[in-house]
C-alpha cells in the first residue's frame, strides 16, 4: 500500500470497514481484467463511476447491518450515483439477470414464455 493511498484512507475513517472493502471489491470487479468476476462486470460492459470513496459513501451512506451487501438497483447500469444501495441477500435475488433453459421448450411455448417473462 502506498503512503498516499494510506493517507487518503485515514483521511475519511473507512480504513479497514466493510463499506471500504465493498467500494474496492466492486472498483476491482469492473477494472481488474484478472478479477476472477471481471467477466461479470467489467467485461460486459459493467463501469465503476465513482470518482472516490467519499463520494460514494455520500451515494449510499453507511452499511446498515453485517447481512447486506451492495446492489445495483439496475441489475445492467453501472456502479454510480443513484444505482448502487445496500440490500439484504433476499432482495439481490430479485434483481438478476434472467437465466433459463430453453433446449426443453418448442418454438411456440418458448415464444410464449419470453413474453411471460417481459423478455420480449
């Protein structure tokens, strides 16, 4: 870690918080081409916009509780101000991208699924 890094750290108090860690994990996860999720994010297109942590801080404010994490409230925006909060692991199961299999469905019913879904 560098002095200015440090420095910039004890500046705002988060030095070692789960708020910090989060800000970094997600930073990591839209730029660090050897993230093991950069795939995820970074490479479909997911950008880390907060131009620092202090910003961000002041987006979300403080973790509520040890059982929320952070969440993009559209599930394909980017990590910015107005679409990151912290949620509870039960809430983030509502908000994925949609995944289902389709080798089981005839072109009809598969049709009439995605309209179900809003897919189409």
């Amino acid at each position: 870690m560098t002095t200015r890094h440090w420095i910039a750290n004890w500046k705002h108090g988060y030095s070692h918080t789960p708020e910090l860690a989060a800000y970094n994990n997600a930073k990591a996860r839209c730029t660090n081409r050897r993230d093991k999720s950069y795939h995820n994010y970074g490479g479909r297109g997911i950008r880390f916009l907060y131009k620092s942590f202090p910003q961000f801080i002041a987006d979300i404010g403080n973790k509520p509780s040890p059982k929320h994490s952070l969440d993009r409230i559209k599930v394909n925006g980017h990590y910015r101000v107005g679409n990151c909060q912290w949620s509870l692991g039960s809430d983030q199961q509502k908000n994925k991208r949609p995944v289902f299999a389709i080798e089981n469905f005839s072109n009809r019913v598969l049709l009439q699924e995605c309209r179900r879904r809003k897919l189409l």
